[in-house]
C-alpha cells in the first residue's frame, strides 16, 4: 500500500511534534522528587532543629532552582504540604523557618493553610 506525499508529510509532522512536545512533559517535578529532597529538613525539624542542616539546605536549594515555571512552583507546593501533613507532630512554625535559615528564598508559606493554587 502506497502512502501518498500528505500522508507522509502529516506523519513526518506528528513526529517532529512528538519529539519537541516529550521533553515538556518529563520535566515535570514529580512529588517522588519533592519528597526526597525535604526529607532532610523534615528529619531535621523533627528533631527540633538539633542536627545537621547541610544536606537540608542544598536540597531546597536544589528543589526551589528547579521550579521553573508557575506549574512548576504549584506542584512544588502542593507535594510539599502533602509531604509535611504526613507528619503528625511536625513543627510547622520550624518548618516555616527553614527556608530563611537556609538562606534559600522560598515561594510559598510551610503551612497546612498555604493555597498553593496562588502560588506564582
């Protein structure tokens, strides 16, 4: 069976749209990658503040960097918060303060409050 020249320009069109679309949607920030770069901050805040910041420190750093994008920002958010709700007894006051701490500056608010939908 034959293709005709529309059809293989049309498929040599979806292709190339495939190719530059696909990078877009790996990039997402997943919140798998969220939640292993604020294990350290939580680890440390559990522990009251006593404890290394280091590692802490470098993944906010490294995890407010990536966030490129307003979607970006509002996923970060959103798995962030998720992420801290899981801890009963998490210090959220301390966990508000790592940022500034950190020296890193934050885009949104540690707290079960934050609306992440108005994150920018």
């Amino acid at each position: 069976m034959a293709c005709s020249a529309e059809h293989k320009l049309a498929l040599v069109a979806l292709t190339c749209t495939l190719v530059v679309a696909a990078p877009i949607s790996v990039a997402a920030i997943s919140c798998g990658v969220v939640e292993s770069n604020l294990k350290p901050c939580v680890e440390v805040v559990n522990r009251h503040g006593k404890g290394p910041l280091v590692l802490c420190c470098k993944n906010l750093g490294k995890l407010f960097s990536m966030s490129k994008t307003k979607a970006d920002r509002q996923r970060v958010c959103s798995c962030a918060i998720r992420y801290a709700e899981t801890f009963r007894n998490l210090n959220w006051d301390l966990m508000g303060e790592v940022p500034a701490v950190c020296q890193v500056p934050a885009f949104f608010q540690f707290s079960p409050s934050t609306d992440c939908s108005r994150v920018r």
